[in-house]
C-alpha cells in the first residue's frame, strides 16, 4: 500500500506493480499529484548541484535519462533543450568554476563558456561567464503521473482517502480511511508534505520534521527575453537556489522562485493560514535556529514576496530587460523541506525504514527527476522490509 498519489508514490506504485505485487495507493485529495507535483517547475534537472555520490545526485542524474526516456515512451511532452547557469560578476566565477566540476564528478554533461558565448544561448542573458548544461530538460509532470495512472490500471486507486491512522496487525498493516479500513502486506509513504505525520501515525518517531516553504512564480509577458532556462549560480551558504528563469512547453516563461516560510503545510498563499500548522512550526526548535541563522535572508525574502519590484530586479541580474511591469503573478508551490532539531535541512533524499514499512520523509527537488530511480530504491526496501 502506498500513502500519496504524487509523482513519487505513484512511480513507486508502478515499481511494485511491474514487480507483480498488487498495490492500492492512498491519496487525501481528489486528483493525482495535487501538492508539489502539480505545483513545480516542470523541469528535468540534470544532476549538477548535488553532492557526489548523495542519492539526490545519482537519483537525479540516473533520473534525467529515465524520465525523458519515459515520457517519449508513453507519449509525454518533453524537451531536452539545455540551461545556462549565469555568473553576473567576477566574484562568482570561481563558484561557476567549482560547479563544472561537481558536474563532472557527477557524470552531468557540462561546458564552460564565455561571455559571449553564452549569448549565443541567450541573447539578453547578461554575465561574465557561463555553464551550460546540455541534459536539462523541461517536461509536464502532470501528464507523467496520469501515465503512471494508466500503468496501474486494474490496481485499487483511491483519491480522497485520508490516512486516519494506521496499525501493524496479524503480519500485515492495517489504514483506517473514512472509507473503512485497508489492509496490506507492506506500507510506503510517500505524502510529500504530510510524511513526518503520516510516519507518527504508523508509530515512528522520524528525527526530521517537515517545514514549509512557499515558492512564489511570476510569469514573464515578454517571452522572447528567454530562449530556455536561465539560473544564478548557486550561494552554497544559502539553502535554497534563488529566482530563475524557465521557458515551458506552452512557451511561456516563468520567473521564481523565492522561498518564504508558509503558514500552512499546503499553503499557496500569505492568506492560507492553519493556526495549528503554526503552532506546530513554533513548537520545533529547529525552525527558530534556522531562523537566526538565515533572518537577512528570511527578511529580504519576504520582502520579494511582497514586492513585485524586488522580484523583478532579482530577475534583471540574469536578464537585465526584464522589468517590473513585464511580469504577472502566477501559481505558488510549497517545498516539503525536511529540518533537523539544529536547524540544519535534510540535504539529501531522506527514507527511513520499519518492519513492513518504507517511509520517504524528505523527497524535494529534484524528487520529480529522480522518482523513477527512488521508485526503484524504495521497492528493493519493501521488499528488504519484510513485505
């Protein structure tokens, strides 16, 4: 039984169909990847940033080619077309350089070009020097998911299906529903933003804690500013990438995004509050740590948040055309970030195990690339399991 119809749960549940396992997958709301799948970016990432030899890396990189090699397969619009990642000042050139690096220690197909080869790329892009990195792609991970969904045809789907509670009985694992109760030999969670509470609810007691955080977008009116997709270079004392700039399938660009705590663990909104929600960031020390230790960044985030003139000249950096009145706001996503009590975010994919039981407890970025490589993983720990 899988716990979570996003893109994850869902490619763990075809892992384990294909294996010959029957499998009923368990999602709270009324349609398929209805929180950080439906909500992300739609990029393929290639594998650059992560740490060699970390599960994001090999998991990403494993899963850029996979996942292109599945949409193609069943008919799922994809493009391969590449991104820039842009130094804007001397000063970051040597972060750009160690960056190549990573990405050839991690097998990621990588160039340093210059200046003026990156307008070759991107002919409004502005910068001192470049990485272009061939395999990165952009795809519709909703349709993905729906492919997934045919693949488990015959199997037992159920959409507005709450975890109520969950007990390990007779050999097997038992999930109250307000449809009745479920039975299964084996339990996966993969409830993206719900996770840590699922895995108390099956009587772990997980050592990372989920925290929110909103991502905001704009949409670019002006799309002929960008030809495909257009990042900073990374700040490694920093948790998250910063603003970018993504042409999708449709052709439209999208602008973001910035990173705010949300006051509701599916909050896409400032508005979306849960007081319960907050109440239980409140309580987690680590969320007050990492607060003072990030609180210029929090504040100035905030500030993006609120204003569209911030946000704009963040963009202007990258491609200094782009102006306030060009972009309009678009959807949010919100990032299950899983956090230590230190404050400390969990870098790496994070799955823990129990008798019967698989639980992915922190699953971000690059979770959608890599979910056909993390389905494997976590089948081989089903099985590993007991199940």
């Amino acid at each position: 039984m899988v716990i979570g119809g996003g893109i994850v749960g869902l490619a763990v549940a075809a892992e384990l169909a294909a294996r010959g396992l029957r499998v009923t997958v368990l999602e709270k709301e009324g349609r398929w990847g209805a929180h950080q799948t439906g909500h992300n970016s739609n990029v393929v990432h290639a594998g650059l940033y992560y740490k060699p030899g970390s599960l994001k890396a090999r998991m990403s990189v494993a899963g850029n080619a996979s996942m292109v090699a599945f949409a193609r397969e069943h008919g799922v619009p994809v493009e391969v077309c590449g991104k820039l990642v842009v130094a804007t000042s001397e000063e970051e050139v040597p972060r750009l350089k160690a960056l190549a690096e990573r990405a050839e220690a991690n097998g990621v197909p990588a160039k340093m070009v210059s200046a003026a080869e990156a307008l070759d790329h991107e002919p409004e892009v502005a910068c001192v020097a470049a990485l272009h990195v061939e395999s990165t792609g952009i795809i519709d991970y909703p349709a993905v998911c729906a492919a997934l969904v045919r693949l488990l045809d015959g199997h037992d789907l159920r959409l507005r299906s709450p975890a109520l509670a969950i007990r390990t009985s007779g050999g097997a694992v038992e999930v109250a529903t307000p449809q009745g109760v479920v039975r299964a030999d084996a339990l996966v969670n993969c409830a993206g933003l719900q996770s840590d509470r699922v895995a108390r609810l099956a009587g772990l007691s997980p050592r990372a804690k989920i925290v929110p955080f909103r991502g905001e977008y704009y949409e670019l009116k002006r799309t002929e500013l960008v030809r495909g997709l257009i990042y900073p270079v990374p700040d490694p004392t920093l948790p998250f990438l910063g603003v970018h700039l993504t042409r999708m399938l449709d052709g439209s660009v999208h602008c973001g995004p910035n990173a705010v705590l949300a006051l509701r663990r599916e909050g896409y909104r400032w508005r979306d509050v849960s007081p319960s929600d907050v109440a239980d960031i409140a309580r987690f020390p680590g969320a007050w740590r990492l607060a003072r230790k990030y609180a210029r960044t929090g504040v100035e985030e905030v500030l993006r948040s609120l204003s569209r003139k911030r946000f704009a000249a963040s963009l202007a950096r990258l491609v200094p055309a782009v102006r306030e009145d060009d972009l309009v706001r678009a959807e949010s996503g919100v990032r299950a970030q899983a956090m230590l009590p230190d404050g400390s975010l969990v870098d790496d994919f994070l799955v823990e195990t129990a008798p019967r039981q698989v639980h992915v407890l922190n699953a971000p970025s690059p979770a959608a690339t890599g979910s056909l490589e993390i389905a494997k993983h976590v089948a081989g720990q089903v099985i590993a399991s007991g199940a």
